[in-house]
C-alpha cells in the first residue's frame, strides 16, 4: 500500500472553504468529466454521461407520450438567416463561433455554429405547414450547441453542451401557451421526482426572458452555496417567429393565419445542479432514481472462501430489482468505499465471512452514512424501499435548506443585508419597473429569477423605488 | 376531390428511368428528410429520424452488452492536434470545415469541426491509461461529424451526418483484433437481420484503408441498381496512434508498453442503403424488424357506424403486441393506402363495415402487394408471423439479387463487360500491387471494396497484369 495508487480518490477541498473548488475537484474525483482541448469546452465521461442518459430516457420518454416527434435539424445556421429575427439576433450574436473555410476555400457566407435552432425550425414550418390539418407540428431535438462563453466551468457554462429543445407550432394561443406550460411541468417532473430538485415555477421579467419570446416560463433552483440555477425553460414566442418567417396556415374557413410558437430546452446543464444540490465533503451524491449504479456491493476479506461466489451470486439475485454493480478487483474495500462515496453511489452492500454465516449483509447509506444489517431473505424488499427513503429524504433537505435560505425583504438594505449575510432567495416585491430590476442588478449582484406563479404579498411597495407593487419576484445571486 | 391537396403523395421517377432521380423522389416523398439550409445538409424528418433511433438503440443496446461505455468528447479539434498523426491529418484536411472565429475575436488558433474524433480520444487516453488495470477501455459516442463534400445526397454523403465512433484501447494486439472483428459482426447483425441488407464482410485493401489505421474490416452491401455500398467500417489502429499520442501503461511487470487501439463507426449513410436495397416504384420499404410502424390500419367507410370504434378498439388490442398506428383522417382510404405505401409501412390493415360482419380484417403486405383476410380472432399468431414473413423475404430477395449481381472476371476486358453491361459486384483475383487496384479505377471507375474472409481462388492470375494472383477482391462501383 505504500505505493501510489492512481484509482485512489484523492482529497477535495471542503465547501466551506470554497466551494467553486469543491465543485471542481468533484466533477473530477467523480470522473464525470474532464477538460476539453479547446478552451470551455469538457468532455463527458462515462459516469457523467450515464446520468445524462438517464435523464435524457426520462425526458424522450415524456416528449414522446405527449406526441412530440424527434428530429434533426443541422448544426449550421448561415448568417443571414440567423438575422432574420431581430431581437433573436441580437441576444446570440456575440456569443456564437463562426466557420469561415470549407477545406481549402473561404466559404461565400459565413456559418453560424448553432448556439440554439430557432431560425432552422422557422425557416422548415414556414415551408412545410400549410393547413390546419398540418397543427400542432410537435418537433424536439437532441443535440449539441455552441456558445462562445467567456468564462466556463463544466457543466454550469460550457462553450459547448448538450440539450434537447423542443419546437413547436400551433393554431392559436392557447394551446401554444398550454403546451408552454405543459413542457414546463415535464421539466418539474424530472427535476423535483427524479433529481429530488425543489423548484419555484414561475416567469422570466421582460429583461430576463429569451431573445424573441413574447414570455419565458422558468424553474429555479437553489445550490448549496445559496445561489441560484435556472434549471430549464420554456418559451412562448407568440406570432414574432412566425411573422418573421412567414409561418402560416389555412384554418378552417380557408382563411391564412400565422401559426403561434413555442421552444423549450433543457441542457447537461442541470447535472451541475445536481452535483451543487445534493453533494457533500466526501463527494457526489446522486438520487436513486437517476443513479447509474443505485448499489453497489464491496465484498469484504474477498480472498477468504466463498466470498466473492456469494457476492456475483447476490448480484445477479438483485440485478433485476435495482441497478447494481460489484467491485471485485484487488483493491482495499477502504478505497473502493472512498471512490464510490465520492460517486455517490446511494447504496454500498458490504459483505464478508461473517455476514455469510449470518446470512445478512450490511447496507450503508450515502445520504446518511447510516448503516444497518438486512438478512438476506428480506433484502428484496427493504432495497428498493431504502431507495425509496433516500430519494425522499434528498428532497426534503434540499427543500429544508431552501426554505431556510429563502428570506423576504421589504427595501434595498434589507435586500442588501440578506445577500451579504447569507444568500440564498430573497422574496421582495416590485413595481414592473425593468429601472428598477436594473438598479438591483447593478446594486447588489442579484437578478430576478422569477415571477412565481404561486403570488404572495409580502409588502405593498416596490422593494427598490417604494411605489405601489405589482408583483412577488424571487431575486438572488445566480449561476 | 378535385382540389390538390398537399398531403396527397406525388408521383415518383421510375428506378429503371433514373435511379438517382427515383432516390430523391423517395426520401423527399416518404417524408424521411428535407435539405438544410447549408449546402449539403439535411433536416432528418421524424419518420427518417425514427428508423435512426430504430438503429440506433439496436446498436446502442449491443455496444452495452459487449461492455462498452458512452461518453462525449467535443466537437472542436485544435489544429495542432489533428496534425500530431501524419497519414490521419491529410487524409482528412482537404474536408473540414474551420471556425476561426469566437464572438467578434479572431481566434488564435483555428478549430476543426470534428470529422472523426480519433485524436480527442487519443489524448485523453494518454492522460487517463496509467496501469494495465485500466484496460481494456471501451468508449463510444453517438454524435454529428462534418465533412465538407463536394457532392452531396440525403443520408448517403452529406456535409453533416450522425454515427456513433467507438474508440477502444487495448493492452495487446490480440486483444485489439479481437474487439475490431467484434464490432464488425455487430454491425454485420443489424444490417442482416434487422435492415435485411446481405453483406459481403472482409478487409480493405491497404489503399482503401482508414487513414492511419493498420488495417480496416468492412461490410459491403449492393444496392438495387448494382452500385457497392460500404455499409460499416471497423479500424484495427495497431500501436500508430499510441505512439502518436503517447498512450502506454505499466504491464504487469512494470514494463512500459504502448496500447493498441481501435476505431469503429455506423453512421446515418445506412438508411440511404436501406432505401436503395428494399425501395420500389412506389417508395419505400422498410422491413419490419426496423421499421417505426409495423402496421398501419385504415378504415374503410369509416363514416358508418362502429367502424372508427372498432378500429381504434383493434388498434388498443394490437398496440403490446407489435408497432401499431392507426390513420382515422378524413383522406380517401385510397390516398391513406398511396401515402403509406410511399412510406414503406410493412402490412396494412384495412377494415371495413363488411369485415366487421365477418369479423375479419384484411392484411396486405407492402413487399408482395399480395392480400390476405385474417380473422380477428386469429390476428395476434398471423400478425407477427406474417411480419417475420416480411423480413425473411426482403432478405431472400435481396440476397438473390445480390447473387445474380455478382459476376467473375478473369482479365480486365471481362472486367470492363461486366460494369457495362450490368453493374454488381465483380470477384477477381489480385496480384496485391497497388498499382493495379489504381489502374482499375482508372480504366473502369470501380474500386476495391474488399478482400472478403471468404476466399476463393476463382483464377490463379491478377485480373489487372495476368501475374501470380494473391488473393480474391469484390470490386464494384461505389457509393
């Protein structure tokens, strides 16, 4: 053991102490990613990207029984194209790669890297919708996107990442803004059932909403370190694609019409909020239902005889019930409780000599640390409720640590003493002045996150300029 | 009836008038894919991109069983690392395409858009292979990849197109032949039993090689108007890459040793071969085993009573049991029975108040045309029996045409009759000189498609100089 040993997790820097570090040293201890050769860019290995593909199946899955179709649509946007939609325009142009060579010759237009497919969707209805019979047209894609971003850190902002975005169009409003709200509550879904996130839902304000929707609708999150995330949107974009694409449609009466929008999207980005949710000092913690591996077993003393039989045996017994794995290599059981803690694997089934005899073995928790001893008859049972229990109880921390972090304010020093004594929400109302919203930004480092659908009145008068309220809006620093 | 209506499917081009043109008319017609906005790139369609996902999960599920891992490694290549292997730079240079740009900022060192991701594996593997215990390591990616072409189709060469690449490292040859020989039978399975595409499998010759492999195995297929089409590839990279990239671990003995690797990819090219193998006068055929939709029920009459009921009531029984839709539009049964057809859905079902009396149904297959009534009671053995009926044949008949595609040439006046008289594949005998293999694509336009495992000794002289033959070569035009 004197030597040293590559598969040893090495130590990570407390959260406390910083906890951009901590996140890093996690993604990388956890080998769920490395870094690209290309500035801001990561490459996904394969314990992150098996989380990845269980959200994803979650994800298609819902799509899919909600009548959306997958496609795909190509990952170059020429330039003039990519300008048909003003605003649109403006909100990517700076942050978009640009291919100027094909082989040997310089390219006549320039190409855009798609940093999101609005315009090709646009550009593809207006061609092939033409009747009502041709409504709703329910279009997702999978798919990598490009966005030049300065400063990046895996995950969270990456200058590439992987989404899927969902695009849409329909006859009127309502039922473009019912499939707005429907695409959101997917997304809740996943992230409070599967990623045991706890979420406030609500809309993006005019300054925060996307680049030629007429209204963004959001989920927020809130990290460990008390800030933020934006965990996916949905956007309804109203006529102004369709006008500008001349998207429309015979209705029934024979009449044209233009079809009205949406687009919704969720990204890799949400493992980064998995990671700063639930993650401790020892490392990842995953929730069971989107954990790769939801227990795994560490044979111990496994040179002694029978052991290790008795342990592939248990495996197979249980590979049906959960996913499970065994680590059967020559390495110490201390080390391998080290890396899969680090893993945050929910479950470690330990079992040696002694336990065989007894017929039990031992369950240690990841969420918890707690142990205990399950005979082997009744583990069939008590398994899947343990990770049951552990789902559940992520949950109920992540959603204690929010309430304990979500704080009211009725002026700016409060707002300001909040956000240097702890972070977290700040729940303050506001007058609908995009002044105001500025004001606080520059002030105090916090955007607004949302407007919650679920409205409270903490106060009367705007927590900037002190006029009369309009509406609650959630506020904090964010990532 | 009299009005035109858009979802009324349009005549196509004959086959035997203009292969090429028919083709067009078949993707376009059935609805598979439109063309990007970019030159030379597609939009895949639901239908075209539901056979991909078809494909892909088959794939994807054998790739998992023979322990391989999925990652993502990114999209943008360094210049200077594409460099660092000398054979596998210029073989790929001339078809890239180059961001040079980030933003506003002109970047200091211009990207590749990845054309293959061979050297983004190799140096992550230098980094991350310490000791024999890390291998084998087994990666795939399912991802887009950009080769600028001069001449594009939908599916079968286009600027953009999707694949899974696999990129593996082993501690020995041994090793690495084994996984190269592995993964071309995997492919082999699915174009054989899955698309029911019969292939010949074998090496390519060195001039045909992967740039920078040692050697490349290969699956050939022959489409229906007696042009080759290489239909997967499987790359043993012998220690070259390794040695490019510094890839080695510690063996057992504390030796330093280089890993051999290997490369592998099926990309979306595998659906035009899929068209051009079953496809007829009246658009596609899929064969069930692949296809999204298994069958396909059209009432007939469907105004009158009890119809519509029972045929969504047929629709619930069938839908656990095979891939099942129904199309209770108001169309003409006749124009639901063109549309479908086009498509390439493998059986019919039509019902109409008559077969309701007799409690029947009618199934007519789209390979045959042929039509068969079935009692409903007897639907759930027919069914799927007539569907592996289905599968079984388009194999059958591609194989015999295939057979009768494949001529022996003996000397290169033969050789020349044969391309010009019917196409196929041409076995011959080759002396092994490159200089023949280079002197037949430029005399006749056909090239090597592979030295197959099987061989025969149909001559003992080369087909090109008469001297001492080596070995046999499938030669053909090629896609």
């Amino acid at each position: 053991m004197g030597k040293k040993n590559k598969d040893f997790v090495e130590k990570i820097t407390a959260m406390e102490d910083d906890f951009a570090q901590w996140y890093t040293d996690v993604v990388k201890q956890a080998q769920m990613v490395d870094y690209g050769a290309v500035r801001g860019t990561m490459i996904i290995k394969p314990y992150g990207f098996a989380i990845w593909e269980n959200i994803k199946n979650e994800l298609d899955r819902r799509f899919k029984e909600t009548g959306h179709q997958n496609v795909y649509f190509p990952l170059f946007i020429p330039e003039s194209l990519l300008q048909k939609e003003k605003d649109h325009i403006e909100g990517f142009a700076p942050e978009v790669a640009w291919v100027t060579h094909g082989g040997d010759e310089e390219l006549a237009e320039r190409l855009v890297v798609r940093p999101t497919s609005e315009v090709l969707f646009g550009e593809y209805y207006a061609k092939n919708i033409h009747s009502y019979r041709d409504l709703p047209m329910l279009y997702n894609q999978w798919a990598n996107v490009v966005r030049w971003e300065k400063t990046t850190r895996p995950f969270l902002r990456t200058s590439e990442f992987l989404w899927q975005e969902g695009h849409t169009c329909h006859a009127d409003q309502q039922d473009a803004e019912e499939e707005t709200k429907r695409m959101l509550e997917i997304y809740a879904e996943i992230c409070e059932k599967y990623l045991a996130i706890p979420l406030i839902k609500g809309r993006k304000t005019e300054k925060e909403k996307f680049a030629g929707a007429d209204y963004t609708l959001t989920i927020e999150s809130l990290m460990h370190d008390g800030k933020a995330l934006q965990s996916g949107t949905s956007h309804y974009l109203g006529t102004g694609f369709a006008d500008a694409f001349n998207i429309n449609y015979s209705d029934k009466d024979g009449e044209t019409k233009l079809v009205h929008t949406t687009s919704w999207g969720m990204s890799t980005r949400i493992i980064g909020g998995l990671i700063m949710m639930h993650g401790d000092n020892r490392g990842l913690v995953v929730p069971p239902k989107i954990a790769p591996i939801q227990a795994m077993i560490v044979p111990i003393a496994q040179h002694k005889e029978g052991v290790l039989d008795k342990a592939y045996e248990l495996r197979d017994q249980l590979k049906d019930l959960i996913r499970v794995d065994i680590d059967a290599s020559d390495k110490m059981p201390g080390w391998k409780f080290n890396e899969y803690e680090m893993k945050g694997i929910p479950v470690r089934i330990e079992m040696g000599p002694k336990d065989m005899e007894k017929e039990q073995v031992v369950l240690a928790r990841r969420d918890t640390g707690e142990k205990e001893f399950v005979a082997l008859t009744d583990l069939h049972t008590r398994l899947p409720k343990l990770l049951e229990e552990i789902q559940q109880n992520l949950f109920d921390k992540a959603l204690v640590h929010r309430e304990e972090m979500t704080t009211v304010a009725k002026n700016l020093e409060e707002f300001q003493k909040v956000l240097d004594e702890k972070g977290g929400f700040i729940k303050a109302m506001w007058c609908g002045d995009q002044a105001c919203e500025e004001k606080i930004k520059e002030d105090c480092q916090a955007t607004s996150r949302c407007i919650p659908f679920e409205q409270e009145e903490v106060s009367d008068s705007c927590v900037c300029c002190g006029k009369k309220a309009k509406e609650l809006v959630y506020w904090a620093k964010a990532y």
